[in-house]
C-alpha cells in the first residue's frame, strides 16, 4: 500500500522545487517526466544505491522516499515511468555502487563520472541487459572486471566509458562476442594487464573507437582488429606491447587515428599495408623500436596530419612522397637515424606545417628553401645532426615561428644568423649552440630585435668577445645560456635591465673582474613570489638534455646563476643575501677570495650551492646548517679552516664537499678536530642521514634536483 502522502507530495514538491532549480528545469522535469510516476521497486533500488554510498553530495536533499523518483534530481523516466537514465556526474560522490542499480531494468543509460566512487564495478551493471551506455570514468574505481554470465547471450551496451580509474587485472574478452552494436570503449588511465582482447569486433560492425592507452598490457596488437571495419580511433599507447604491427590491422581501412606510442613494438613500417589506410589522419607509433625507412607509399595518405615516428631505431632518406601530404600538420620524427638531403622532400607543399622536429638524427647537407614556404610553421627544431652552412634571410617569411632550435650542428657565420632572426618578432625560444665553433661573439649594435624572446642558448660554440651589450635590450629574456665559450672581460652591470631573467648560465668561459652587485640585484632572482611571475606557458617543443630529461615550461629550470668555471676574483658580497628566491648557485672553479658569507644561509630555497675550487678562507659558517632545501653542497678545494658545522644540514653531506680543504676538521673531514679549537664534534646521528636522504629522493622525484644537476654538467648540449 502506498502512503497517502505520496499523491498530495507530488506537486508540492514541483511547486516547491521551482525557486530552487528555476523555471526551465523544472519545465524540462515536467516535459521528460509522464504522468506515471516511478514504481516502487525502482525507488527502493536507488534509495539502495544512495544508502550506499559514504558521502552523497547532497543528491539526497531530492532523493526522499514518499516523493515520485522520476523528479528526482539526476533520475529521468520513460513514459511507462521506469527508469531510463541516471546522470550524476561531477556529485562529490563516494562510495562503493550498489548492484541494485542492475535492478532497474530499464535502465538505458548511466553517467557516475568524474565522482570519487570506489570499490569493484558490480557484474550487474557491466552485464546489464538494459544499459547502452556506461560512463563511470574518473574515478576511483579498483578490481578486475567480470565476464558476463555464459547464459548471457546478447548485450545492447554501445558505450562504454571506464577511463581513469584504478582498474586491474585482464580485460573481459567474451564479452563483446556479445555486445552487437558495441561503438566505443574507453579504458585508458587503469592497470589492466595480459592481451588485448581479438574479440572486438568478431560480431559488431560498428566499433569505432577503442581507447586503452595508459595501461600495462602486454603481447601484441591483436590481428582481430583488423575485422573493425568501422573503427577510427584506435590508441593503446604506454604500454607494455610488443610485436610486429600485424598485416590484418591495415585491413581496418577506416582508421583515422592510430596512436601505440612508448610501447616495444618493433618490425617496419610496410609500404604496401600502410597506404591501404587512405582515411588516416594521425599516425602515432613514436617511442617504441621500429626500424626501416619511412616508406614511399606514405604520399598516398593525404589526409595525413600527423606524423609521429620519433624515438624509434629508424634510418634512410626521408622519402620524396612526404611532399604529397598537404594536409600535414605535425611531423616529429627525432630520436631516430635518419639521414641523407632534406632537399629531397618538397616543404613547400606542406602549407599547413606547423611543428618539424628532426632533433637528434643524421641528416647532412643545408637547411632546404622549401622550408620556408611554410609559412604557417611554428615551431622548427633541426638540432643534433649534420648540417652546415648559413641560414637564409628567407627565414623571416616564417611569420609564426615561435621556436626554434639549430644547435648541435655545422652551421656557420652567427653574425648573418643573429641578423636574420632579430626580426622573428614572434620567436620566444632560439636555441643555436653548439655550432659556430670559433666564431667571435657579435657584438654588433644593430643586432636590437628579439623583442619577444624568452629562451636564447648560444651555449657550446667556443665563441670569443664579451657578453654583448644588445643582449641588454632583450627585455622580455628569461633564461639566457651562454655557458662553454670563450666569453672574456667583465659580467657587465647591465644583467640587472633584464628584469625578467631567472636562469643565467654563463658557465666556462674566460670572465675576469669581481661578481658585480648588479647581478644581486637581479630582479626576478629577489623576489619571493615565483610562480605568479615565472611564465607557465608551455614550449612549442619540450626541451630536451641529453636525450631524457624533458622541460615543458619554463618554470621546472629553476632559478639559478651559474658562473662556474672562469676567472672571477673578489669577494662573494654580502648583498647576495638579496636574492631570495635563488635555487641553484654554481661560483665553483673561479678564483674567489675572501670568506664565506654566513648572509648565504638566508637564501632558503638554495637546492645547489657549489663555492668549490675558489680561495675562500675562514670558516663554514654555522648557519648554513638552515638551508634545509640543500641536494648539493661543495666547498671542496678551497683554503677553509677550522670544524665543519655539525648537527644539521652540512653534516649530512659526503667528505668530498669538503676536501682539499687541509684545514678543515671534524667527522667528514676525516681530521678530527683538537678539542681546544672547536666545540666536540658529534656523529651525525643516522636519523637525519636517513631524513635528508629520504628528502633528496621525494624532492628528486618531483624536481629531479640532483639528477638534472649531473645531467646538465654532463650533456654537450641541450636543444
Ligand atoms: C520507503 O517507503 C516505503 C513505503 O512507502 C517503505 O516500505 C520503505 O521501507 C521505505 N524505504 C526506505 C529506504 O526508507
Ligand atoms: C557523462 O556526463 C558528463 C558530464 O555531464 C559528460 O561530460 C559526459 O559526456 C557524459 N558521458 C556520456 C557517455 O554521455
Ligand atoms: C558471436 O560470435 C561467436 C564466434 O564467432 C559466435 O559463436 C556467437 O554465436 C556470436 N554471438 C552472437 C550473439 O552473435
Ligand atoms: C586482411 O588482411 C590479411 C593479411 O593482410 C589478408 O590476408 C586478408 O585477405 C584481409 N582480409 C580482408 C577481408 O580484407
Ligand atoms: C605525389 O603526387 C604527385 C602528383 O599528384 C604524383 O605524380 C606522384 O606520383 C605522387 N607520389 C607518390 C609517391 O604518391
Ligand atoms: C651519419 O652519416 C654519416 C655519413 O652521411 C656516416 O658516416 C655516419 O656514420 C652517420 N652517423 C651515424 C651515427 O649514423
Ligand atoms: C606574429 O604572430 C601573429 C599571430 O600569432 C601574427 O598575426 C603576426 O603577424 C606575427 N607577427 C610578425 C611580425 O610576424
Ligand atoms: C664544419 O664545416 C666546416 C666548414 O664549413 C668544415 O671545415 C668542418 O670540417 C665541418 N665540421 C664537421 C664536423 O663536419
Ligand atoms: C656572414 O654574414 C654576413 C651578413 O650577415 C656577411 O656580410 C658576411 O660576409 C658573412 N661571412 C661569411 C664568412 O660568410
Ligand atoms: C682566457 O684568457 C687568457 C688571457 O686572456 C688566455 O690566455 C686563455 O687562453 C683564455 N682561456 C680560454 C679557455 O679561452
Ligand atoms: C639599464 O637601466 C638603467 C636604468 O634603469 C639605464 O640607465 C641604463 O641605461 C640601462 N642600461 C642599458 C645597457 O640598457
Ligand atoms: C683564466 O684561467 C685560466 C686557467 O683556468 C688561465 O689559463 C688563464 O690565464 C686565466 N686568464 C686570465 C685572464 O686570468
């Protein structure tokens, strides 16, 4: 029997609802809801699913038994009042999903995204022979999934949307023998493990898109997918795939997006399969260990927009055919062997161009004029071959260039190349070291565009003469690396105009005088806040050190001054106390004199102090033991006396942060300090060691801190 209040309820609630959801819901609820209001069977099943749930997100303040569920919010009804669609994306819920929500039996649709839901995703649903569409992606969902019950014989589920949730174990393949009119799957973002399932499409015709990148599967491509005769988008990358891509994949001939990168896929790219695929838009197999060339036949793909082939152990010529892909957009082809003329392909076809990168293969010759047809081209990275000569005034019909990266070759005359580019008004990125080798330094006062450049590396290339003075114009300069030439004279008092500055590299050269206080009055190294000020804009192209490390924005370089290595005399002044923000500081191998100044342990966010292969006399002052932030710390090779402050920071470091120092005594040191001359040294206790040691790791993962040290002592060149 039914309550008596549940007919009077009915329209009050309306009523009562109208403030609060406005009058265009409410109309809607009218309009979508019939006159027959919800069973009972059905309220009790979502009351259940509610019950179980931890934390509602206020979905409960319309959900109230005794009222028509059919108004409920998120809850829509077919005209015989059973439940059609329940939508309740983006609620805060959380919870374990009831498996009463199998119960409702007409249930067409069910949206539980972007909640913070948890626990196995109940068979009744997966299995539900009512539901076509699933959306439980982001969130929090864990287990594996379950095949469906073998009586089970047909499935009407069309799409299924499990993206971002934690689920493990192999993914279901009987499954979609049953599923008929199954469209798209999405299970990228989870832990699934074993083999792609082969059974996709063996009796739907119309999948058309198959997400399951991000995952830990394993074996190769299955040769099923072939049978996809609708599918076009098929991505399965990161992952543990291996294998040849198989011949039956190209009879999937209405693919438009194929993306496997970052897997072990190997073999080659088969010319007579590949142009089979006439609709194919985006070919993604970059990161993986194909080899052979890139076939002729890849001319025929023209609607190809992107081509990404990088990081693989391909080589040959680039084929002439690649002109005939008017449509392109993308090509990333670096981390390969590839070789031979860029002459060869016709650039200026490619009008729609806009990313080239060639970075770390082997190609010879000059850069071809055909490139700078592409006039829509924003971003150009030839670094890391073998190319020479000069660049082409031409370049400058490049309107958009925002990035672009030269270095690592035999280019010559950066006179003409400076002149060329000042006018790029648009080029923020221009990295050309290693190139130029011995060529002297313009300091040229005509050389006075670059209005918008923000990242300038002529790094590497020997280069002799000062520090030019156009470089003081460059007002909107963030990073500047000028390190291995053969700069001499003074760090000029200028550095301070450049208020944008935060990462100053002007490591081995020849610079003589005393460290300017200029260059503590570095605007963007004094002050606090750094991620409001610091551009967040991402790269056109991820900068890259020695093959591994990527950099994406500006910001995860960090704010440092490297003078290391020159012939910097003088003291270190006190006012080095004012640039606060200052992360890394590399004065190493110069010949400072003087003391350490105890000032140095107010800069707390230092991550890199380096003062080794100087003069510096006196004491380690104690308070540096406060810089808490400290992954390296070297004074090694200087005339320092007296103990190594113990008890924080500084003894945790090896004794090589302090040798070469025959005056310094205490644990580290291996001298023990005569008691009359220094307070009793304590054994650092293994509790810090294991603290800091513990810290330099999580820092190292987020930040990379000493890694990307080493690796930018070590790596020839970055581009
Ligand atoms: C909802 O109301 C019905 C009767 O109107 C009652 O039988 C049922 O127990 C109630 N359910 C809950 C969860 O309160
Ligand atoms: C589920 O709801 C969200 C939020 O409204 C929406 O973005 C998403 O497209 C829906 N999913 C499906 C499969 O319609
Ligand atoms: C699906 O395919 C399998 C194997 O090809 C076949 O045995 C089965 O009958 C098919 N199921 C349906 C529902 O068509
Ligand atoms: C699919 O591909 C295989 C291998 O390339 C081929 O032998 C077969 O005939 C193709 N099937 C169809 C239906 O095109
Ligand atoms: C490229 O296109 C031209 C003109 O359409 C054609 O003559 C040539 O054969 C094509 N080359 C390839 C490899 O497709
Ligand atoms: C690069 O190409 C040159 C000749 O073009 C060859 O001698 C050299 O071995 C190649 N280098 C690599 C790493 O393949
Ligand atoms: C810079 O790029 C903008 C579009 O981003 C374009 O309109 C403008 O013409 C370019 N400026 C120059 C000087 O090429
Ligand atoms: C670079 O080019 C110069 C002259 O153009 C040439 O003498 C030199 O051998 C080249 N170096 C390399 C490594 O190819
Ligand atoms: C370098 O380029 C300038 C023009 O920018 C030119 O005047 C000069 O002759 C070039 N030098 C050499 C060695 O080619
Ligand atoms: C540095 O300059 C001095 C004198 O100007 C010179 O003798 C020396 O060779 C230079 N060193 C380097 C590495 O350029
Ligand atoms: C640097 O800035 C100061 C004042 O802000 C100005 O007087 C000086 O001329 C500038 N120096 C250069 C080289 O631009
Ligand atoms: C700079 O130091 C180098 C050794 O590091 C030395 O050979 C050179 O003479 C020095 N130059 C000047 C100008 O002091």
């Amino acid at each position: 029997m039914r309550r008596a209040p549940h007919f009077s309820c009915k329209s009050k609630v309306s009523r009562l609802a109208m403030p609060f959801f406005g009058l265009p819901l409410v109309l809607l609820l009218i309009m979508a809801s019939p006159a027959t209001s919800c069973n009972e069977k059905e309220k009790s099943s979502l009351i259940q699913f509610i019950a179980g749930l931890s934390h509602d997100g206020g979905v409960t303040m319309s959900w109230r038994n005794g009222t028509d569920c059919c108004k409920w919010e998120g809850i829509t009804c077919n005209g015989r009042g059973a439940v059609m669609e329940v939508s309740l994306a983006y609620r805060s819920l959380e919870g374990s999903i009831a498996p009463s929500l199998g119960k409702l039996t007409s249930l067409l649709r069910l949206n539980l995204s972007y909640n913070s839901l948890s626990g196995n995703l109940p068979s009744e649903l997966l299995s539900s022979g009512s539901i076509t569409v699933l959306d439980l992606s982001f969130n929090r969902l864990s287990g594996a999934l379950q095949e469906p019950h073998p009586s089970i014989t047909e499935q009407p589920l069309q799409t299924l949307n499990i993206s971002s949730n934690l689920f493990t174990g192999e993914f279901p393949s009987t499954m979609w023998e049953k599923t008929r009119n199954l469209i798209a799957i999405n299970a990228s973002n989870n832990s699934f493990q074993g083999w792609i399932p082969s059974s996709f499409c063996i009796n739907s015709t119309s999948v058309a898109l198959l997400d399951l990148s991000f995952n830990q599967f394993s074996g190769s491509i299955p040769a099923g997918m072939g049978k996809c005769s609708a599918l076009r988008v098929l991505k399965a990358g990161h992952s543990h795939l291996s294998g040849l891509l198989p011949d039956e994949l190209f009879n999937a001939t209405s693919l438009e997006y194929i993306s496997f990168p970052n897997n072990r896929l190997q073999g080659l790219l088969d010319g007579a399969q590949i142009m089979k695929l006439r609709n194919l838009v985006n070919l993604d197999l970059g990161g993986n260990r194909l080899n052979g060339k890139i076939p002729e036949s890849i001319g025929q793909l023209k609607r190809l927009e992107g081509l990404h082939l990088n990081n693989n152990n391909m080589f040959g010529e680039l084929p002439s055919a690649l002109s005939n892909c008017t449509n392109i957009i993308t090509i990333d082809l670096k981390g390969n062997n590839f070789c031979g003329e860029l002459h060869k392909v016709n650039f200026s076809n490619l009008l729609n161009l806009k990313a080239l990168d060639l970075l770390y293969n082997n190609f010879t010759g000059t850069i071809p004029e055909s490139i700078y047809s592409c006039s829509n081209l924003m971003a150009l990275r030839l670094s890391s071959n073998n190319l020479h000569g000069q660049l082409s005034p031409r370049i400058r019909n490049l309107k958009y260039l925002v990035f672009l990266s030269l270095g690592a070759n035999n280019f010559t005359n950066i006179t003409n190349t400076l002149q060329i580019l000042k006018n790029c008004r648009n080029l923020t990125s221009l990295l050309i070291g290693s190139s130029y080798k011995g060529e002297a330094m313009p300091e040229d006062e005509t050389i006075d565009g670059f209005q918008n450049l923000r990242v300038l590396s002529i790094s590497d290339c020997s280069l002799s003469g000062n520090i030019p003075l156009w470089l003081s114009k460059l007002k909107n300069l963030e990073m500047l690396f000028l390190d291995r030439n053969q700069l001499s004279g003074p760090i000029p008092a200028w550095i301070k105009n450049l208020t944008s500055l935060f990462h100053l590299d002007l490591a081995s050269n020849n610079l003589t005088g005393e460290l300017p206080t200029a260059l503590m009055e570095m605007t963007m190294l004094r002050t606090e806040k750094t991620a409001t000020h610091l551009d967040l804009r991402v790269f056109e192209l991820p900068l890259y050190f020695a093959h591994s490390f990527q950099y994406r924005i500006a910001t995860t370089f960090g704010k440092t001054l490297d003078l290391s290595h020159n012939n910097l005399t003088g003291v270190i002044p006190q006012e080095i106390v004012q640039l606060k923000s200052l992360e890394k500081l590399n004065l190493s191998f110069n010949g400072l004199s003087g003391e350490i100044p105890q000032q140095l342990s107010k800069l707390t966010n230092l991550q890199i102090l380096d003062l080794s292969s100087n003069h510096l006399t006196g004491a380690i002052p104690s308070a540096l033991n406060t810089l808490h932030f400290l992954s390296v710390f070297n004074v090694s090779h200087n005339d320092l006396e007296g103990p190594i402050p113990n008890g924080g920071q500084l003894s945790t470091f090896p004794s090589s942060s302090f040798d070469g120092n025959s005056k310094l005594c205490g644990i580290v040191a291996a001298k023990l300090c005569g008691s009359a001359e220094a307070p009793p040294v304590s054994v650092p206790s293994t509790g810090q060691t294991v603290k800091r040691v513990a810290f330099v790791i999580s820092f190292g993962a987020f930040f990379g801190v000493g890694v990307i040290y080493d690796q930018i002592v070590l790596s020839r060149y970055f581009g």
